[in-house]
C-alpha cells in the first residue's frame, strides 16, 4: 500500500511519485529538524485535517495554483526537492514553533522527534508511515514555498470563500502545501479537512465511492442540468424560473428518492478503528470546530446509538475478560481502553485519547512498541484494534449481584380480552417460548392477572397447579405470599405450564368489563421491585377502576388547532410518569401490549415505556383469527431476544463537547447517565452536542459508548464502542461527510417530542423549517460563485433529506389533524418511532413498493426472481398499474394492492379472501400462492423486529383499506397536504427568500 | 402599636422562611446538576416542600391585604398569582422523569422568584418598618414623646 494513498498522484501532484515518504521506520528518524522549517506549535486552528474532499474556500490571488502538497512531510525533502515536478523553492520559513503534536500542547523540542503520534494512528500497520505531526508545519506561512501546484482543473471555488476557512489567515493558500495530514497513513486524518489544491478534482461527496479519495469522483448529479465547465461541488435540481408560477417546472422524474433504502456512511469509517455504523451514526462526521460554525448548522449535531445492535454473521463483538487486573481505563476521564489510545515511554505509559492523561500501564499488561510506536501484541489484543467490544466486569461494577432474567405478565382478562382471543393467543406464546427464554437455569416468572380485582398466582414448584388468589380490595393493594409469586421457571416448569394451559378457560365465561389496571401495575411493581426485571403489560381496555384511571378523551375534535391539542397525547394522570419512575428505579422495564378496539389511552399507557426503556405494541381492533400471527411473532421476539439487564449506558466524548439532551426510550439518572431497566437488540437511542468551548483545538473529537448491563447468563459486562471524527472548520465539509439517515432520526425525535409540547402543525413547520435554513446555509456557501437562480442545490449527501422530510411530516404522529389518524395509533406510531434503529425508521417513513405480478406468473426458479422483483419503486400513485400486483412493506406491515385489470381468476388462485378485511394469504398448494408466500417470508426475515401483518386492497374496492396504500404514497398530493414536487418546490422557496 | 409590630416580625419571619425554602430548592437543583444527588431525591425533596412554599407565600400575600397594606399585597400578588396558575394546571411539583430537561427552566424560574422574594425582603425591611415605626412614634407622640426623649436623655 502506498503510504500516501490520501494525497497520491490523483490529489493533485502529477510528481506524485517522486516524492517518497521515508521507509515506514522514518518516523523516529533523525529528521532535519534544524533546517529551518517552522514548526508550528500547537495546532494552528486554521489548519486543519482535512479530508481531501472538497476545495471551497481557498483563495489564491496570485500565481495560479500550482504547488504540490508536499504530501511527504519529510523535511529533508523540503530542503532539498526532490520533487520530480516543478522546482521548488527552499520554504524559507520563520522561527521553528513546537511541534504540533496533538496529543500534547507543549512544544517540543524541535530535534528530538516526538514520542508517538497522533492518537488516530496508534498502530499504523507497517506499510503506513506513521508520522508524527510535528514534523509538519501546519503553521500557514506568507511565504509558502511556490511548490507546483499540479492539478489541473480550473478550481471555480477558489474564488470568494464565502465562509473562512478556519478561523485562519486570510492567505490560506500562502502557507501552503505541507499539510501533513493528507499524506498520512489512510487514517481518519488523511481525510480530514478540505485539503484543496492538494487534492485536485474535488471529491465532493461525502458519501461518494468508498474508496476515500483515491479516486477523483467527479459530482454531479444526474439531474444537473448542464455542466457549466467544472465540477460542482454539489448536487442540483432545476426549477422552473417563473417565480410565482403554480407550475414548479420541476421534472418529477428528476427528484432524489431514496429507493435503495438506508445507506449506511462511508465516511464514518473513514476511521478505520470505529466502531459499525450499525452501533452509532454521527449526524454528521465531522465536528464544527467552533461555536459559531456549529451555530451554522441548521440540523441536529448529535449521534444515534444502538448499542446493542444484532451483529452481522462473523462480526459479532469479542468479549474480554481481564479478571482481577480490571479493565483498562483512563484515571481522570474514566475512558474505556480503545483503539485510539497511545503508547508511550516503551509501552509503559498510555495516552488518553479523550482526556489526554497520561496513565500508567498495569504491570502485567505491558508490552514493548515497535518502530512506528505500535504495540507488537496489537493485533492479538481486540481491544486495540476493534471500535467494538464487550469486557467482562468485575465486582467493582456491581451494586448488587447480578439479577436473573426476569419476566412478569400482568394479563388483562376483561370480557374483551377474553373474547378477542388475545388470552388465548398470549397464553400459547408463552408456553410455546418457555425453553427459548433466556437466562436458563436461572429466569424467574410470574403472572398477575386483572379485570376489577386482581388475580394472584402461586406457582411454588412443590405445587402441581398454580393456587390464585383474588384480591378484590383495590384501593389498597396488597400482595399475598410476597414469596411465591416469582418463581424459578426450571424449578416450577410444570406448574407454570399447567397455568398457561388452563389460563384461557379461566375466565372464558367472564363478564367482567372494568379493568383495575392501575392497582394491578402497583401489585406487579411490588412484587417485582426486589429484583427488577421485564414486566409485560396485556391491556385490552381502558383503565377505568382505581388508581391511574383513565377517562375517554381525544374525542373531540375541537381541541385539534388548539393549545390544548398536545395535552391529549401526554399522560392525563400523574400516576403513569410516577409508576414509570418508581419501576426505572428498581430496574423494571415495561412493555406494552395494547389490543383495544376502542380507545385505551395509549398516551398514558406508553408512558409507562417511554421512561423505563421499553416499548408499546399496538394491535388495534385485535381479533385472534386474524393478527394472532403478528402478536406470536412479536411476543416471541420480546420472549426470545437477547436482552441486557438492569443497565446503564453513557456517553463520553472529547474535551470541549458535550452531549446534552437525550432522545428515546429510557429515564436519565444523572445529567449524562440514561437508565435502561431491559434493553435490547431492537431499540436505538439519539443524542445530541453542543461544544462547550468556543473554539476546539482539538483535531479529533472522540466518542465512546458505554453500555453497563447483566447478560441474561448472569454475566456483567460493559459493551464499548468508540468512534472518532474529524473537527473541521469547514461548513461545505459538514455538509459532505453528514449522514441523511442519522439526522432523520434525531429529527423524527425532535418533532414527535415536540408534538408532545405544541400542536402538531408547529412540529411540522418545525420540520420544514430545520430542512430550509440548513439548506439556505448551504446554497450560502456556493451563491456567491455560481449561477443558482432556477435552482435548487443540496449537498449529495443530504439528497434524501427532503424526500425523508416530507415523508415524516406524513407520517402517522406528525400528519394532518384530528381526522387523519386516530389519537392512540398516533401515540403508538410515535413510541416506536422513538425507539426505532436508523435503518428501519428509515424504511418506515418511506416504505418500498415492489411490482410483484411478473414475478408471481412467472414459472421460473424463484430465487434468482427475487433480487429482480425488488426493485423499489417511487411512492406516488404512478407507480401503480392497474393490471399489476403490488406490495408496500414499510417493516412494520405489508399492503398487497392489486390492481383492478388484475385478472379476477388470477387472484382467487392466490386464494386471497377479500371478504374477511385483509385476512391471511393462507398458503394453497398452487404454485402462484407458494410464491407469494415466499416472497412475504423472505421480505420479513430482513427485519425480525416486527411481524409485518399483512393487508390486502383490490383496486377501488374497500376504501378503509385504500387508505392504506393512499396515505403511504407520500409523494402524492392528498387532502390538504403536499405532494413530493410541491414540497420541493415550496422548500426552494423559501430557501430563497432573503437569500 | 403592637400589631403593626407583630405584624411586621411576622412578615419578616416569614418572608425569612420563604427565601429559607427557595434557596433549599435551589441548592437541590444545583446538586443534580453536579451528580451529587439523583433525580429521585431531588423531586421527592423539592416536591415535599412546594406546597408549603406556596401555602406561605399565599399566607404572606393574604396577610397584607387583611391588614390593609395594600402596596405590599400588590408588590406580592403576581407571584401568588404566579403559584396559583402552576398549581392550578397541575405543574408546580417537579417531574422526576424529565427533570433534566426542564432543570434549567426551572432554575430560572427559582432565581427569578429568588430576586422577587429579596425584594420583598427589602421591602419589608425598609419600608414597612418605616410606616410601623413611624406609626409607633406618632403614637408616642400623641401621649408625649418629650416624655420618653427627656427619659432616655435622663438614662
């Protein structure tokens, strides 16, 4: 590999080659230091890392650009050229400053070499140079060394920086070329900040080729709508140039849509040690250097975690045990050991890479560095190596022993429940999951069920039936053998089965209709709180005897448009946010399992999930005969999936930055600390930051996830993710290494929190108005040089943000007013869009439509159909025909539409009820219902997360159901809400304003 | 003459006791703040003693108005206000679960409610002993203060 891959010949130094870097050992190398080279001290801020991408702001009055970054920073070269291209002259430079090392701020002595390195590279392998900073100056100087400036194409934006770059001095350009950073080793470094003669043709996508920028990758867009002679460094849409006109003049065909789904960031793993983006997604990957630069980005800074995150075949986290040494950790900071961190003093002290400290290495853990001052054991050592990792935790870790796995049902067993079936399927799915749960031998058990009194269940193994208790008394509730209720399940196996069995003809003749649920929760809260643990929430009706009763509101639709709009979607009783704290405090987590056909308040039930880490699930109009499977596979799921205990996650970064509101499903404990009683593979959490300082000087800004949980094995671990980004003091570099799917995420949080707040027409001007001003700022930066009128310009990265803004403004929490979505599947939408991990938040708001009919009639081996019939298509009611068959799968259900020219005879072959609203497709034996079947099975298994029920519509035929499909078509113009060209076009408006 | 006395002990203890239990509430947010107290101790002592905060503070207000001093109860009537209007809407305990998000909102609140309670103490300090004094001394007055000046010129 070429040292210098970043700044190869591509980057804009035809003499590329000529310019060697030293031999791998060079670093320690007696460099002439004594040449006079300026050695700046600590790290200008006007020079930063950058990635080689992009080239705004620099402006060279002068010659023309023509000087090779000397790429090598190797000093001897600069004295002495070796440059193959155009002389050089001999920098003459002013007084040698410090060597900026980043780890450490003071100078050092310009002829001794400094210790190690930079903090991104611990351990470059050995092809890579590793170089340490201080041997490049980064100070600019006046009297750059006029070294060819090789690369060719006319550089349009050197012209008018419209934003400083950096806060350095005005002649940027003067001090030209040693950058030392694009020359590194292909670490995070190399791509840090614009670097922009250095590397010729812009490669202005963040999320361009993958590889970073050894290619030149020239931006455009296809729809742009005429190369004016250069690259642009950004994307474009025309529009039409009558202002006012109703006709946009705007190609529909033309718009950005996000058909290939979630594209996870490149340049995140620009770093090369970070962490999967599948763990956490930075909103953008690159951190404003100063406050004022933040103050420019319009969109949320923050990231989003997923600390759990199912890991891919092959890629699962190593997990570590250091036994009594305990593990590794900065002694000011707390920083878990990672990747980043440096080796100094012969391997026996470490550098702190968030905090800078100097630590000791614990005896035993020591081991000698090689040349380029990278432990030699590096690569047998995960946790050097590996943004991703599980410790085992000692004792330290623990406030008590680790606590079992634990699972409590409080079943519902009104009449309604009875009579939807929900019991019965309930009772099933426990039995049938029983061996499956997690945590045998030591998973602990209980029930609890109510309708106006509360049901007891004793379960003690010596037993052979379960002994219930009814407690009748629900005002003040008390908890009969407090011993007994909670039981092991190997122990009482039988007796737990034998409930199950007999739970649905228990109450299968009731008529009870009230439902004592506030007692009931309290009951289970007490009986649990000794231990913590998950506690499952069957609710079929309203709350309606004692505590935290509930009355019937949201019917009105008066309150729509008022202030008093956003109290119907927060709990109406204080009792719900208390219980749910009392419970995060005891380390219970909550799921809700709503069924009712009617309104069940699922704003205040969700409450009860919303601070204890858990999630709803919401079944409206339950009937067993027809979303019994759903419920199944979503119980089991919540049955059966790994789930980390009685945990704790926080997030630690840099100096300077600071994380500092929090967005999901979880209760703070302290002002950084979020408490997850049961957390699991399926829930994501956003963030965001703020800098704390006004300028960083720091060149990296660190993040570290810390998740401190119970496996169900009793094991306790702390699973540690770390990640590093860029500082940069470029606005144009933000825009390009941003992360579209990220920011709809934290953006989908902000405006669902904010529907709790205001009414839901603020929270989608909100919306809008985050899209525009951060698109205005963009077009900012390049108006000054480019003909824009008729135009509207995105960076490529964030080519989905409009389409994913609109579709989220569709959605169910966000849509319309009171007739648009009933108040409890708002709420219900709402909780699990706040859960939801980026990917399938993604999918969620813009769904996939598949054309299917070709393949159904096709009678060729369906496997190699399925990769064609997945080709998504845009989501406007042009992409439905008539005579096809489609499905929209937005990951939490399936519409199968099917066309009115669709052949009748073809459709009863697919054994399709239309009569029973959206019954199964039950599999018949013929072969176009077998491969329909196979198609769903297969679409599901891409998220097990959730049971995708599936509806069915024939064209023109039940409306209910059309509506399905109708309001997912989110590019359509529908009832008093924008169709995808209107919102564009209303979008550009208003970035022109005042523009 | 003695009830204006009492009158004003009684609205400077109080108004004492007022500040007392601001400052309380204060010092608790600030705590939670540091990390040095978690969230559930905070609302539970903050919580425990708004009422008796308000109830004061109402008392205080009220107290003015019955014994006419009717500046006073102006200068102390929007802040009853104030309470009556959180209490009313059922947001004057502190919310354990979001009391992060709302911690600096809140503490503002308490600082700006600090600034108006110094105020009164001010008040009550300067100004309403002025009057209860004054009244004191006309009253003295009226049976003779040469009387008690030529008694302390005697001591």
């Amino acid at each position: 590999m070429r040292p210098f891959l970043s700044s190869g010949p591509v980057a804009g130094r035809p003499d590329g080659d000529g310019v060697r870097p030293p031999p791998p050992s060079a670093p320690g190398s007696a460099m002439p230091f004594a040449s006079p080279r300026p050695m700046a001290g600590p790290p200008v801020p006007g020079f930063r890392p950058s990635p080689v991408v992009g080239f705004t702001d620099q402006i060279r009055p002068g010659p023309p650009p023509s000087h090779a970054p000397p790429t090598s920073n190797n000093f001897q070269q600069f004295s002495a050229p070796q440059y193959s291209g155009p002389p050089t002259n001999p920098p003459i430079r002013t007084p040698p400053v410090g060597p900026p090392n980043m780890n450490m701020a003071s100078p050092m002595p310009p002829n001794m070499p400094p210790p190690i390195q930079r903090p991104g590279v611990p351990a470059p392998t050995p092809p890579l140079t590793f170089r340490p900073n201080s041997q490049v100056p980064p100070q600019p100087y006046a009297q750059a060394p006029p070294q060819p400036f090789a690369q060719g194409p006319p550089q349009p934006y050197a012209q008018g920086p419209p934003q400083p770059y950096a806060q350095g001095p005005p002649q940027p350009f003067a001090q030209g070329p040693p950058q030392p950073f694009n020359q590194g080793p292909p670490q995070p470094f190399a791509q840090g900040p614009p670097q922009p003669y250095a590397q010729g043709p812009p490669q202005p996508y963040a999320q361009g080729p993958p590889q970073p920028y050894g290619q030149p990758a020239y931006a455009q867009s296809p729809s742009q709508p005429g190369m004016q002679g250069f690259v642009e460094d950004f994307s474009s849409l025309s529009l039409g140039a009558v202002p006012g006109s109703m006709d946009p003049g705007l190609d529909s065909k033309a718009l950005p849509r996000p058909l290939e789904g979630d594209v996870e960031p490149t340049v995140f793993n620009d770093m090369t040690m970070n962490c999967s983006p599948k763990y956490m997604r930075l909103t953008t990957s690159a951190i404003p250097n100063s406050q004022s630069l933040a103050s420019r980005w319009h969109l949320p800074l923050g990231a989003v975690v997923s600390p759990l995150a199912e890991a891919s075949e092959g890629e699962e986290v190593p997990i570590l045990n250091f036994g009594s040494a305990g593990i590794i950790r900065c002694r000011r900071c707390r920083t878990y050991i990672n990747p980043y961190i440096t080796f100094t003093d012969g391997g026996r002290k470490w550098r702190c890479n968030m905090c800078a400290l100097l630590n000791d290495v614990p005896g035993d853990y020591v081991a000698p560095l090689d040349a380029t001052g990278r432990r030699i054991d590096a690569d047998q050592r995960p946790e050097l190596i590996r943004g991703s990792i599980e410790f085992v935790a000692p004792t330290e870790y623990m406030v008590r022993a680790p606590m079992p796995p634990l699972y409590f049902f409080l079943i519902d067993v009104s009449v309604s429940a009875v009579r939807s079936g929900m019991l019965e399927v309930v009772a099933q799915t426990i039995k049938s999951c029983l061996d499956e749960i997690p945590g045998y031998p030591r998973t602990q058990i209980g029930f609890i069920t109510f309708d106006s009194t509360i049901h007891f269940y004793n379960m003690k193994s010596t037993l052979t039936q379960p002994q219930m208790m009814v407690v009748s008394d629900v005002d003040d509730i008390f908890v009969p053998l407090p011993d007994d209720l909670l039981v092991n399940l190997s122990e009482s196996r039988n007796v737990v089965e034998s409930f199950l069995d007999s739970l649905p003809s228990m109450f299968q003749d009731t008529v009870n209709v009230e439902s004592a649920f506030g007692p009931a929760l309290k009951a289970a809260y007490m009986v649990m709180s000794q231990l913590g643990g998950k506690l499952l929430i069957f609710q079929n009706t309203l709350p309606s005897i004692g505590l935290g009763r509930l009355r019937l509101r949201g019917e009105d639709p008066r309150v729509y448009g008022t202030d008093k709009e956003a109290s119907l979607r927060v709990p109406e009783d204080p009792f719900y946010k208390q219980m749910a704290a009392e419970c995060t405090k005891y380390q219970i987590g909550i799921n809700v399992y709503a069924f009712s056909d009617k309104y069940t308040d699922i704003a205040s039930l969700g409450t009860l999930s919303k601070y204890t880490g858990g999630q709803v699930y919401y079944y409206p109009s339950f009937r067993s005969t027809i979303h019994a499977d759903k419920l199944r596979h979503e119980l089991a799921r919540d049955l059966t999936r790994e789930t980390a205990w009685e945990a704790v996650m926080r997030i630690r970064c840099g100096k300077g930055v600071k994380f500092n509101s929090y967005h999901g499903n979880f209760m703070l404990r302290s002002t950084d600390l979020i408490a997850l009683p049961a957390v699991d593979c399926d829930k994501a959490f956003a963030m965001q930051l703020g800098l704390e300082e006004t300028l960083l000087t720091t060149q990296t800004v660190y993040f570290q996830v810390a998740l401190l949980y119970t496996a169900s094995c009793g094991e306790r671990r702390i699973r540690v993710h770390t990640a590093a980004a860029p500082v940069v003091s470029d606005l144009g570099e933000m825009y390009r290494r941003a992360d579209t799917g990220a920011i709809v995420s934290v953006l989908s949080r902000l405006a669902i929190e904010k529907t709790l707040s205001s009414k839901l027409e603020d929270a989608r001007s909100y919306l809008q108005m985050k899209i525009v001003k951060s698109l205005k700022e963009y077009r900012n930066l390049y108006a000054v040089q480019h003909r824009l009128a008729g135009r509207m310009i995105y960076p490529e990265s964030l080519k989905y943000l409009p389409s994913y803004g609109l579709a989220l403004s569709k959605s169910m929490p966000l849509r319309g007013g009171h007739a648009d979505a009933l108040l409890d599947e708002r709420c219900a939408v709402g909780s699990t869009m706040m859960t939801l991990p980026v990917k399938s938040l993604l999918k969620f708001l813009y769904p996939s439509l598949i054309r299917v009919d070709e393949f159904l009639l096709k009678a060729s081996s369906p496997d190699a159909d399925l990769k064609n019939v997945e080709k998504r298509l845009p989501l406007t009611a042009e992409s439905l025909d008539a005579r096809g068959v489609f499905i929209l799968d937005d990951g939490l259900r399936f519409v199968i539409w099917i066309g009115r020219m669709f052949p009748p005879e073809l459709a009863a072959s697919l054994n399709i009820d239309f009569a029973s609203d959206l019954s199964q497709v039950n599999g018949s034996n013929n072969e176009m219902s077998r491969r329909l079947m196979g198609l769903l099975k297969k679409l599901r298994e891409s998220d097990p997360a959730y049971y995708q029920f599936c509806h069915l519509v024939r064209q023109g035929e039940q409306p209910k159901e059309g509506f399905y499909v109708l309001s997912n078509l989110i590019e359509d113009q529908t009832a008093g809400t924008n169709g995808y060209v209107d919102w564009i076009a209303q979008i550009h408006r208003q970035v022109q304003q005042n523009a | 003459m003695h009830w204006d006395l009492i009158l004003w002990l009684i609205s400077l203890i109080s108004n004492i006791v007022l500040l007392v239990l601001l400052i309380y509430q204060l010092i608790c947010l600030s705590d939670l703040e540091a990390d040095y107290m978690n969230p559930y101790e905070t609302a539970a002592n903050i919580n425990s003693l708004i009422l008796p905060e308000f109830g004061l503070q109402a008392a205080f207000c009220a107290l003015f108005l019955v014994t006419g001093h009717f500046f006073m109860f102006l200068v102390t009537l929007p802040v009853a206000i104030y309470h009556a209007r959180l209490f009313a809407r059922g947001e004057h305990l502190v919310d354990v679960t979001e009391i992060f998000r709302a911690l600096s909102v809140e503490k503002k609140h308490r600082l700006i409610k600090l600034g108006l309670y110094l105020l009164f103490f001010f008040l009550v300090i300067f100004r309403f002993p002025a009057g209860s004094i004054s009244s004191l001394s006309i009253f003295s007055s009226k049976h003779g203060d040469l009387d008690i000046r030529s008694s302390f010129l005697e001591f």
